[in-house]
C-alpha cells in the first residue's frame, strides 16, 4: 500500500489538474537531497498540499497548532505536518524543525504565519529567519498565485489559474550565538525579499517597495 503522504499528495495533482490551470516554473531550482528550508507566500488553506504537489521532493510542514484539534487533523499530519504555538516561543517546534533539516529532508514554512485577507504579503514572523540562522540550511523561495481563488464548488465553474513559481536557493551563514532583533529582521526580510520578486507586484504587498 502507498503511503499516505503519496496518495493525499497524488490526490491533489489529481484535483488541480482537473479543476484549475495549475502551472509550475523553476522545477529545476528544487535541490534533490539534503537539508532544504522551502519558504512561500500564503494566501489559501489549500496552499501547503498545493506546495507538496508542485515542488518534487517530500516536504515536512510547521502548522497552527489549532489545525491539529480541528476535524481535519489526520488530513493536516498525512502531508507530514507538526504543531507549533504561533505568538510564543516553542522551542519543541524549533527542536523538530531543526532535527528534520539535520536529517537531510525539506521543511516548508509559510513566513506569514497566516493566511493574507487580500492576497498581498504582510509582515512576517522570524520562525523562518531563525531556523535559517539556527541550521545553515539552503532556502528555497517560492511564490504563489491564484490560490485564494479556491473557495468551494465554483472552482468546478472558474477553474483559477494557479501558478507556482519556484526560485533559486541560497543561504545565510549558520550562527550558534546570540542573535540579535537585528539580525532576524534583516534574515526575515530577505527572505521575503527573494519570495516577492517571483510575484506579480499585486501581489508584493509590503515587500513590493523593495523594487
């Protein structure tokens, strides 16, 4: 039997491909082995299996922790996600996070830690910039749009353009002191620097005055 991570994540390319025009760039950016940090806009609650569709490695996903009491929960854990308490520090979080990077797999993160209202980049949470930092792991920016347009049984009728568009990676240099406000704002901005110049300027957000 196939795990359940290759069926739920053949069962939503199977879904995009039959109810959008769901397209992917940059696939030959994606490093096939080792420690990767994947890092996207988030517009929709759909994105993180969008995510495990469109980019070819197998990904392990930081998550709300309400998403894990919620009905959902076995469909959130069969994409390989785990809990993690937004607006406090959880050193757990950042423990399994870094164990998963120092095992060799792709962690993905969605910086903003919530869902855009509008589909424009907000500011984002240093969770990404942190374990950057914390790892030295290579980052792997992606942008995504349409995906706000997926919002029940008219997706059947508009069928959205999806487009996920894929960076090339890179890195910041891995720091075991200190780090300072600074830092992670600057590592953090980056980040969602590298995200934004892969979007339409709509969608840019605050990070659209970078360019």
């Amino acid at each position: 039997m196939l795990p359940f991570y290759v069926l739920a994540t053949g069962t939503m390319k199977s879904l995009l491909i039959s109810f959008t025009r769901w397209h992917v760039s940059g696939k030959e950016n994606v490093p096939q082995n080792g420690p990767l940090i994947v890092v996207a806009n988030h517009l929709n609650l759909p994105d993180p299996p969008l995510l495990s569709a469109s980019i070819p490695r197998r990904l392990f996903f930081m998550a709300k922790q309400e998403l894990f009491n919620s009905r959902g929960r076995a469909f959130v854990r069969a994409f390989g996600a785990f809990p993690v308490r937004r607006g406090v520090p959880d050193r757990q979080a950042l423990r399994q996070a870094i164990g998963t990077l120092e095992s060799g797999k792709a962690l993905c993160m969605l910086p903003e830690g919530k869902r855009s209202p509008d589909h424009r980049m907000g500011k984002a949470d240093f969770g990404s910039a942190l374990i950057a930092l914390r790892s030295g792991a290579p980052v792997l920016p992606v942008g995504i749009t349409g995906s706000e347009q997926i919002d029940g049984i008219g997706l059947v009728l508009r069928r959205p353009r999806i487009t996920v568009s894929i960076g090339k990676p890179f890195s910041s240099p891995k720091s075991t002191g200190k780090l300072e406000r600074e830092r992670l704002i600057e590592v953090s901005n980056h980040i969602m620097y590298r995200i934004a110049e892969l979007l339409p300027k709509e969608y840019q957000g605050i990070y659209g005055d970078y360019w």
